[in-house]
C-alpha cells in the first residue's frame, strides 16, 4: 500500500523547513519556499503521496524533527506527487521524477 504524508501545521523552525523541502524534493529556494508559505497559510495539507511505508515514515520523522505536526495516510495513488501551490488558496499535486531522497 502507498502512503501520504499530511502536513497538519508546520513548526516555528521556517529556515529548516526551507532547506528540508529543498533537498527532500530538489525544489529551488524560491520554489521550497513558496511551498512552506503554502503549508504555513493552510492546515491539513498532503505534501507528498505515492510513497513507500519507508520513505513515508522517514518524511514524516524529519518533519517532526522540525516541530511540523504530520500525518501518514494510506493512499491508492502510486504516483509519486508533490503538493506545488498554484496560488495562496490552491496546490496542484505534481509527479516527481529524478527526486533524490524520495
């Protein structure tokens, strides 16, 4: 079974965030931090779905290490995607490909 990482609320740590969705999903600066401008103005987002038990748990263990209250959902999507905001109301989930850590 796939899973889905759900940010529920990130943490007062906004520079880490940055940095951790940068490498996590190769995003530019500008692209990671409008990602956590995204995740910070909304509640109950998933960040990234179609992942491994493995890859879903250690996601979800760095958010926590970063004060982000996080989620591990199973899902039926076996696309790796990640949320990407399309404005500050609406994400669209976009397929990975060539991600290092996921």
């Amino acid at each position: 079974m796939h899973k889905s990482v759900i940010v529920d609320k990130i943490g007062d740590d906004k520079l880490g965030l940055i940095k951790y969705l940068k490498e996590m999903a190769d995003l530019s600066l500008k692209e990671a931090k409008e990602l956590m401008d995204y995740l910070n103005e909304n509640d109950s987002i998933t960040l990234i779905t179609g992942i491994d038990q493995e890859k879903a748990r250690e996601i979800a263990d760095s958010l926590t290490k970063l004060k982000c209250c996080v989620q591990v959902k199973d899902t039926k999507i076996s696309d790796v995607m990640l949320a990407f905001p399309k404005d500050k109301n609406s994400y669209e989930m976009i397929v990975l490909s060539g991600v290092k850590r996921v």
